[in-house]
C-alpha cells in the first residue's frame, strides 16, 4: 500500500530484491509503472569466488547458491535492463544512468499535468 501511494504521487521507489521477488512486483505493479533491472557478475566462477572470498558461506551454501544462479540466469530476458558488476563504480553508473531514464520517462508522462497547470 505504502509503495501504491508512493507511485501515486510519481515517486520512483527501488527496491533490491531477488527473481522471486521481482515475480511477486510484476504481479502487483503494472508494466507501465515497473521497470527492472538484473545485476550479475561476469560469471559463475566469479560468483563463486566472491562468495568464498566473504568466508561466511559452508561449501553447500555456497553450491545451492551457484545453483540457484544459474536457474536465474535463464530469466534475465524477462529483465528491462541487465548489468554486469565486474567493477563497482561501472555498475553504479550504469544504475545511475538507468535512474536517470526512467526520471525522464516519468516526466514525459507528467506532460498533461503540466499542460494544465499553464492554462490560463
């Protein structure tokens, strides 16, 4: 509800969520007010060692995960947008830049109110 009223009052709102949870956004939100973006490093064995490298993952978490990546990697073409993390400050531009667009695309669609707010 709190995420309705937010787009209601032309907000963008960003969440970081999982394939699973994108499903549950795409269920709710309409196409035209929904736009996705899929991050990923360069590959599996990057994945892998990144995972490793946290120390925090048993080798079975670590196997479920790249498991499970792989599956999602076959849905990246529901996706309106994909960035591949292999340098930090590359991928945040790129996100920055998809923001921007999309900060663009909604005040296209504002020109009406605009329009109205010129009438005399």
């Amino acid at each position: 509800k709190a995420v309705t009223s937010e787009l209601e009052r032309g907000k963008i709102v960003i969440f970081d969520i999982d394939v699973q949870g994108y499903e549950i956004a795409r269920s709710k939100v309409p196409k035209s007010e929904l736009t996705s973006v899929f991050i990923t490093t360069p590959s599996l064995s990057e994945l892998r060692d990144r995972l490793r490298a946290r120390g925090d993952n048993d080798p079975a978490d670590i196997a479920l995960r790249l498991q499970n990546a792989q599956e999602e990697m076959e849905r990246l073409g529901e996706y309106d947008y994909f960035i591949i993390n292999d340098r930090l400050e590359a991928a945040y531009e790129n996100l920055r830049s998809i923001y921007k667009t999309i900060k663009l695309e909604t005040a296209s669609r504002d020109i009406g109110k605009l329009i109205e707010i010129w009438k005399i």
